[in-house]
C-alpha cells in the first residue's frame, strides 16, 4: 500500500472532499506508474481518479462502527512518536 494514504474512516471532523479526492489521486497514481501522466492519458487519469473518489466517498459514508471517532491530534501526534523512534 503507498504509504501516503491515509486512513479516513472514524475521524471527527470526517475526511473532508480534499483528502479523499488526494488519497484517490495517489491511489491512481500508485497503480498506474504515472506521477504526471501525458497529455493522451491526462482524461483517463483524472477520470479514475473521480472515479475512486467516489467511491470512497460512498464507502465511508456506508461503514459503520461502536466506537469513538479518533481525534486527529491525537493520531498525528502518534504518528510522530513512530517516527521519532524509528528515525531518531
């Protein structure tokens, strides 16, 4: 999995437009091999990546779950301990 996506489920506030449509954009970007596709595939690309859009907006708005949603400070904040312990 590319490692700059994200999970987006449970977080309050929610995954706004813009960080889904990102994580579909390194999504397709992933796939494809293309960071920048050509001007031939430029329609294909930008039309996959609305396309898993959404998607994942259809996706996260049909999951459901029993416990509280996290907080994004506090994820962030892990995520730099991690780091923090693996790169010193």
């Amino acid at each position: 999995m590319c490692r700059n996506i994200k999970p987006l489920f449970n977080f309050d506030p929610p995954a706004s437009e813009e960080e889904i449509t990102g994580a579909a954009l390194q999504y397709v970007r992933k796939v494809s091999g293309f960071t920048r596709p050509s001007q031939v595939n430029q329609a294909a690309f930008d039309t996959a990546v609305q396309e898993i859009a959404r998607a994942t907006q259809t996706l996260l708005e049909s999951l459901t779950t029993n416990t509280a949603p996290r907080s994004r400070e506090e994820e962030a904040a892990k995520a730099r301990a991690r780091n923090q312990k693996r790169f010193g």
